[in-house]
C-alpha cells in the first residue's frame, strides 16, 4: 500500500468503482438534463436528473416494477420491459415539462442493441429529445419479444403499451 506525503486517496465512489468523475463533469458541463437508466438483477430504473451545487434533483422517474401495476406478466428485466419503461418514463418527463436530455451511461460499458438502448429507445419515441444514433437501438423483434417463446408476451406488451400512452406515464400507487 502507497503511503507518504506524495500519495493521495481517492474518492470513495471512485476507489469502488462506482464513479466516473472526468465523465460526470463533462456531462454536467453541458448544463442539460441527464437520462440516468440502470440495471439491476431484477428490475430497470430511469430517471431524468438534474444537478444543483447542492444535489441532484430527480425530475421524472420509472422503474419496471410499475409495470405490474399496468398488467405486466413477464419478466421486469427482460428487453420488452425496458422499452415500456423508457417509453413511462419519456411521458412522465414530458408531464414535468423537459423536452430534451444527454444520456448518461455511468460506468456500463456501451454494447450495441443492449438492454439500456432499448430504454433509451423507448424514452426517444416517447418524444424527448436526446442525441443518439439510430444504430445502436435492438431490433423491433427483441423489443417487440417475438424471439422469444412466450406467446403472450408481444400481445402484453402491446396493451401495456396502449395502457402507457393513455395514462401518460402515471402510475398511481395503491393506497390502503
């Protein structure tokens, strides 16, 4: 272990890997909103971030367990359940009034057709803004689930999606 005058540590979030700092600064330079979308074993989250001196403030945010709530029967981490995430979470930004975006990637490694760009797919038709190329998004089939064995899946994923647009990605929790 380096110790002594010359050596200095590390952030925390840095040292476990956590955070980018040279990235993070070049996307809150830009002064736009950020697309946040992560990935957990079980479940999407997006959030559109905005940063102050003091903290970030999450302006609109979806996470796919909401898609239970709107008859969603499959997997909440599967690629069809990211693009209808994206797709709540493009109309709850649209209902706190951003238009446009940067999306920020945090320490994934960027993989052409992966699950985060069938979120970030899902945002973009959704009507925000937000530059990317069209390339890099996964094919309608693996979004629509049609490579898959369910059956269902696609007929789900279309009424869930009917269900998104007319609710315009609210979904109200249940109050008991």
């Amino acid at each position: 272990m380096a110790s002594g005058p010359r050596f200095t540590v590390k952030y925390r979030r840095r040292r476990e890997i956590r955070t980018n700092y040279h990235h993070r600064l070049a996307l809150l330079k830009s002064g736009q909103h950020r697309l946040v979308i992560r990935k957990t074993n079980k479940y999407i989250i997006c959030q559109i971030i905005d940063y102050h001196e003091t903290g970030d403030t999450v302006l609109a945010a979806a996470h796919s367990k909401q898609l239970l709530k709107l008859g969603w029967k499959h997997n909440c981490s599967n690629t069809s359940a990211a693009y209808l995430t994206g797709l709540m979470l493009g109309a709850a930004a649209q209902k706190a009034k951003v238009k446009n975006a940067i999306y920020d990637s945090g320490l994934y490694p960027s993989t052409k057709g992966s699950l985060l760009y069938a979120a970030l797919k899902g945002v973009v038709d959704a009507g925000l803004d937000i530059p990317h190329t069209a390339d890099i998004f996964p094919a309608e089939d693996r979004i629509s689930g049609k490579h898959t064995k369910a059956k269902d899946l696609s007929k789900d994923m279309e009424a869930v999606k009917k269900k998104i647009q007319l609710n315009k990605g609210s979904v109200e929790p249940k109050v008991k």
